[in-house]
C-alpha cells in the first residue's frame, strides 16, 4: 500500500490495515439525550470484535451527544473511536478548533463527511453552514497533519493533529458511472481508508471494484465495504424501494420472507406476542446468516481491505456477525501508541 496519502496516526485500525488483516470497523451511535451510560453499554457490545467504532454526528440531521464528547467515553471503555466530522454544521474555524480538541483527548481516527441535509432532521427550518465539502475537509485535515498547517495558511505552532482521514463512498449513487471517479477525487485530496454505503448486491459491488482497481486506487487507499444485517422484512424492503444508492436483490427479500413462512397466513391482528416475537426472531436470524454471507463474498474481492459493519441500534447482532465470518479474535498489531 502507498504511503503517499501521509503519515501514520499511530490508530489502531491503521496498524490493523496496514498489516494486512482484513479490518472490521462498526457503528456507535450517540443518544438523543446526555446518557453517558447508553455509550458504555454499546461499547460493551463492540470491544474486542471491531477494530474501531464510528460515532456519528448528528446522523441524519437529528440531535444527538457530541461525536467527539462521546468518542472520549469510547476512549475510556476501550474501544477505538473513528470521530465522524459532518461540513453541515461547522464553518471551517470551529471544525480546525473541534479536531484540535479531538486530538488532544486521544482520537486518532477522522471520517470525513458532508452531512446529511437539515430538512431530513427534526429541525428543518435550522441554518446549514457548508463551508466546506467532504473533499475540501479531507485536504484541510491533511494540511494540519503533513504540513502543520492551517487551512487560511498559517503555520502552527506545536503539536500537529495527526488523523488517520477516512471518508465515505456511495457506489450506486446516481450517477454510478461516476462514483469510481469521485472515489478518486477523495484519496486524491488525502484520504487513507473508505467506508461504503451499504453493499448487498455483490455483483454490481464487483463491477464497481473491478473500476476501482483498474484505476489503481486500492494501491493508495484501504476500501471498506459497508455491511448491515436486515432485521425484517419491512426493512429489506423499505430499503429497497425508499433508500437512494442502496441496491437489494428480490433474491434477499425472497430469503427474508421465507423466514417469516410458519406465520404467513396468520393476520398480524391475529398473531399472539409470542407468534409475533418468534417471526422477528426469524427475520434477525436470516439477516445475520445474510450478512456473514455477504461478509465472505466480499472477502474474495480484490481491493477490498475490511467491511465496515452498520448494525445501527442493533449492536448485539455484531458478535454473531463477527464470529460467524470467521474475524474472530480481531488481530493484535503490537503496542497501541498512548492516546495523550
């Protein structure tokens, strides 16, 4: 791998990469509400079966605990915290002055995002900031790590932030022809590993890749593909026909709706709690079976470094996944270099 896109950070998951192993990053979404226990009982779930964890911000425009106040109680279990940084709601001063925070509290890791838009969230009528894009975020945070820099060009004076930059890709957005491109566009601009959307039509995932890799880009980034268990019918199919950029093949929906057959013909007003509990039941079993499966295809892949496991608010149904695709124990690479 080229180590023309930087530094090392030091990151856990950057030793895991860069030894070779096949990385598992997950994700730990912070409440709606000042919990702090709420992060402690997701990152019991996670330590020991993802290499890092992503903490969100403000996922999907809706309020939620700091990304960088939560990945510091993350720190504090134990587990690794990729912080997401959204360019919705910061000007390019206060995202400089947040890294410098986040790096001074032991974050080493940096998923670079523009953010979803606020009229998806709960509060739509908000002011958006933009000042920056993805790419132009990636190349700023490059800056201060590799050339101790300011993004207005002054030089600073100390201790550089030094993140291992992540960024995310969406393979079958519109236009997909183009999002190989656009790929290259972030690891141009400094990125060190990708996180996908959500893959579940391997075919057209390899055929992305197939692009991918003839444009020589898995020589200069690691690319994790994104995995998630379905966990019920409803949602394969609401994903399916309501998500844009994410593909479900009818096989999987097929798959999830024989799950369900022992109570096909029972009306849901009909069924009893515990018919009800045993169909869902199903369904998660199914989902996970799937997701190991698509985990061990995407292995065989050429160019693709990890999977990058979306078990939102389902953070028990990693372990399963994990163990089950075979990544477990995750790898020891050595010391891990102090936080502070």
């Amino acid at each position: 791998m080229s180590s023309e896109n930087g530094h090392l950070a030091g990151s856990n998951l950057e030793k895991v990469l860069r030894a070779g192993h096949f990385a598992v990053t997950g994700e730990l979404g912070p409440p709606q509400n000042a919990d702090k226990e709420v992060i402690s009982e997701k990152a019991k779930l996670l330590k020991g079966y993802c290499d890092a964890v992503n903490i969100t911000d403000n996922q999907t425009a809706i309020v939620r605990m700091s990304s960088i106040a939560a990945g510091q109680l993350v720190v504090q279990a134990g587990l690794e915290p990729i912080i997401q940084m959204t360019c919705r709601d910061r000007n390019r001063l206060a995202i400089q002055s947040d890294l410098l925070g986040a790096y001074a509290l032991g974050m080493r890791n940096l998923l670079c995002l523009t953010g979803d838009h606020q009229s998806f969230g709960n509060h739509p009528t908000a002011k958006n900031v933009f000042d920056l894009d993805s790419v132009q975020l990636i190349q700023m945070v490059k800056g201060m790590r590799d050339d101790c820099m300011f993004q207005c060009g002054d030089v600073m004076k100390g201790v550089e932030p030094r993140f291992f930059i992540g960024a995310a890709a969406a393979p079958f957005a519109d236009p997909i022809d183009f999002r190989p491109y656009r790929l290259a566009k972030k690891v141009k601009a400094g990125a060190n590993f990708i996180q996908t959307q959500l893959v579940y039509d391997i075919p057209a995932f390899k055929k992305y890749m197939h692009k991918v890799c003839e444009l020589g880009l898995h020589e200069k980034v690691y690319l994790l593909a994104g995995v998630g268990p379905l966990k019920s019918l409803g949602m394969a199919k609401y994903m399916k026909n309501n998500v844009p950029g994410i593909l479900v093949p009818d096989e999987l929906l097929d798959r999830m709706e024989q799950a369900a057959d022992p109570w096909k013909d029972i009306p849901f007003k009909e069924m009893s709690k515990e018919e009800k509990a045993a169909r869902s039941d199903a369904w998660k079993e199914e989902g996970i079976k799937i997701c190991i499966e698509l985990i061990q295809q995407l292995q065989e892949i050429p160019g693709v470094a990890g999977v990058h496991v979306m078990a939102i608010e389902w953070e028990e149904a990693v372990k399963p996944i994990v163990e089950g695709a075979g990544l477990y124990p995750r790898p020891e690479v050595g010391e891990k270099q102090p936080v502070l």
